[in-house]
C-alpha cells in the first residue's frame, strides 16, 4: 500500500475520479430517459440497479484487463481494414443508442408516455429496461475502463475511482432525471446529444477519431442557450399567473 503516500498516485486517481464522472454522464442521461418511461414507483430502483450494473461492469472489466486489452487485437479484415472486438462493441453500441435514441424521440413527439401499466406490463418493462441498461452499460464500460488502464498501474487505484465516480452518479441520478422530466425540451436535447454520442461510437470503430472537445463545446452551447429558455419561459409563466 506504499501508493498511499504517493502524491503522484493521488494525482492519478482524482484526474481518473474526474473523467470516470464525466465519461459517466452520458450513461446517468441514458439510464434516466429509459427509466422515464417506468412507472414513478418503479423508476428510483431502476436508476439504482443501472448504476449499480455499470459499476459491476467496469470492475469486472478491470479484473480482465488482459482479455479487455486483447478486444484492440484485430480479430478479421473488412476490405483491408482489421476489425476488433472493441470496434464491434463500439460499432453495435452505437448502433443501439441511435435506434433507442430516435424511438424515444418518437414516442415524444407522438406523445407516448406509459403512464398506463399492468401489473405484468410493469415487470416486463422493467426487466426490459434493466437489459437495456445492462448492453449500454458495456459500450460505456469499455471506454471508461480503457481510460483507466491507460492513466494508472494500479488496478486498486482504478476501482476506488470507479466507485467514488459511481457513487457521485447514483446520488446526481435522481436530480437528473427529476430535471429532465421537467423540463421535457431538455428530454430531447439530451437524446439528441445521445444520438451525436452514438455517430461519435460508430465513427471510432471505423477509426475515424473526432475531436471530444468539439462535441463537449456544442452540448455546453446548446444547454447553456436551453437554460436561458428555460429562464424565459419560467418568467413568461410567472408573469400570466401574476396578471
């Protein structure tokens, strides 16, 4: 345990905290639209079990680190091009998060809210949703834990970071969810954002390496320019209900 007193291991897994935190958002934003979709009782214990899915996944990965790092060794060739497991992952990933992304999108504009639900109709759905969870939770893993074998040695260090990012994400989930249902504008900007994420997983199994920042800097744009609606909206709406 001599990393303990290591300043520079202190470094490592507070930057890698961090980035797991951020990594993470994405799957707190789709754990939150799919559970939106379960009736209110049922949806704290979803978020619950989604997050808590996603760490079981990223520290079982970490405990297979060798097989985790063979996913980058080409597995066959595609017009000359090796494919890997890790391209496949990302390549279907994607492909999910497009098609849950638009159905989702659709359902909204269509007005489809599940409020009505059976008690059969309630258990499918949620175990419906838990493995959808579950499959994203291993396209999100799988970069997340890449990241952290390639920032730190010790596989102690990874794990206490994971947690602690985890932990951070159950407790942030809730607020979340409760603010996206909301504010159902935001629903939409987040599954489009969810979409851009999903282009982004397909293009990188293609090799094809977009700058993160660009894509940070539009959802930054987009949510600050929702908010100031938000703003509006909220006065516009204050300002009836005082006349």
């Amino acid at each position: 345990m001599e990393w303990l007193s290591n300043p520079d291991i202190w470094v490592a897994f507070l930057t890698l905290t961090a980035l797991e935190i951020v990594l993470g958002i994405d799957n707190i934003i789709f754990i939150s639209i799919l559970v939106s979709r379960l009736p209110k009782e049922l949806q704290p214990k979803a978020r619950l079990i989604g997050l808590g899915l996603a760490m079981g996944t990223r520290i079982l990965l970490l405990l297979s680190i060798a097989w985790v790092m063979r996913l980058t060794t080409d597995l066959f060739q595609i017009l000359g091009e090796g494919v890997s497991g890790r391209d496949l992952i990302l390549f279907f990933g994607g492909l999910f998060l497009l098609f849950k992304s638009t159905t989702e999108i659709w359902h909204n504009m269509e007005g489809q809210d599940g409020s009505a639900h059976t008690a059969n109709q309630k258990a499918a759905g949620f175990l419906n949703i838990v493995l959808q969870i579950a499959v994203i939770d291993i396209v999100f893993s799988l970069d997340s834990v890449i990241t952290a074998v390639g920032l730190v040695d010790e596989v102690s260090v990874m794990i206490a970071a994971i947690v602690i990012a985890v932990l951070v994400m159950m407790l942030a989930a809730s607020t979340i969810s409760n603010f996206i249902d909301k504010h159902p504008s935001l629903k939409v900007l987040a599954l489009s954002f969810l979409m851009i994420v999903g282009t982004l997983l397909i293009a990188e199994a293609f090799d094809v390496h977009v700058p993160k920042g660009y894509i940070y800097f539009a959802m930054a744009f987009s949510l600050a320019v929702e908010a100031i609606n938000i703003r509006i909206r909220g006065a516009a709406q204050r300002r009836a209900e005082s006349s």
